[in-house]
C-alpha cells in the first residue's frame, strides 16, 4: 500500500545538492572555486579596459556575428550539390574537376578555379574542408593543404565558387577565385 504524501519539489537548492555530493568542505571549496574563476574573467575585462556591461555587449555581438557565420556557410553548403546529398560525387556534377591540372582533358572549358592560396594556422581545419569539398582521401587533402597555393576545384558557375570559397575560409584558409579564360 502507497501513501499519498504531496510530492516534494525535485529542484534542490545549488547549495543542498553540494552539501550531499561533496560534503560541507566540499561545497565550500567548490564556491571557492566559482568566485575564484568569476573574479579571473573580472580580471580579464578589466585588462581589455572594458566595463562588465561593454564586455557583456562584445560577448553578444561576436556569438551574433559567429551565428551569421554558420548560416553563410548553411547557405553556401546549399550551393554545391554533392554535399546536400552524400551519394553525389562531385565527378558527377557537369563542369566539376577535382584539383585540375593543365593537362587534364576539358581544363581549357569554362569555369572558375578555387584555390586554397595558403592554410592558416591550422592546417587540419583545412585539409577536412578540402575533404568534404572534394571528397579525396585525408592523405591527399592533406597534401593538397601543403602543397598550397593550388587550384582545388575547378566549378562551372561563381555561385558555386563562391560557396565553395567560403567554407573553405570559414576553416581559416585563405582562398581565391580565378576565371582560367582571362
């Protein structure tokens, strides 16, 4: 047989749920702890010269600026067939050459080259962008990533090239677009 006591509220003070876990020295070297890494960011905002209220708007407006970033690179995502559906290969889009060279067969039609001028700081940023951009092995990406500057895809339209461009920069490379006809 039950009985029908009145449920207990499950949220528990921050304080209680401590004095449980870690025991009363335990909590109190965790609060000691928290204050300690507040007071650290304190310290920080106030080398930057900053209030508390203009470091709060800067954290605010670098997360909005790093979300328009990750939508720029959803749209862009959107422009190149082969990664809005895994089974197309980006052999199998018309006018699409991966790492072309001079004396690859159609080198001379028209398109744009995107080419990875160099790989930033990190270079392993990079070589998964290549990667998923050209779906080549991580050895040759990494390759292609050392090897930089080189032309890395070869696209028939800008707006693929465009899309392409910004994925690659979002990883931190530098990259540029060049019409191989001029």
């Amino acid at each position: 047989m039950t009985r029908d006591r009145p449920r207990r509220n499950t949220l528990r003070p921050i304080n209680d749920v401590h004095r449980r876990t870690l025991g009363r020295r335990g909590a109190g070297f965790y609060l000691l702890g928290v204050c300690f890494i507040a007071l650290l960011y304190l310290l920080r905002i106030r080398r930057r010269g900053q209030t508390i209220a203009e470091a709060m708007a800067a954290s605010r407006a670098e997360r909005r600026h790093l979300a328009e970033v990750r939508t720029g690179a959803r749209r862009a995502a959107t422009e190149l067939p082969w990664l809005r559906d895994r089974r197309l290969s980006p052999d199998m889009v018309p006018g699409v050459l991966i790492a072309p060279a001079p004396d690859v067969p159609g080198y001379h039609l028209t398109g744009f080259n995107v080419v990875l001028d160099s790989a930033g700081g990190q270079q392993l940023f990079a070589a998964r962008q290549v990667m998923r951009l050209t779906r080549v092995s991580p050895r040759d990406a990494r390759d292609l990533v050392e090897g930089a500057p080189v032309a890395v895809l070869r696209v028939p339209d800008l707006a693929m090239a465009e899309a392409a461009k910004v994925i690659l920069e979002l990883s931190g490379a530098t990259v540029s677009i060049t019409d191989p006809s001029s």
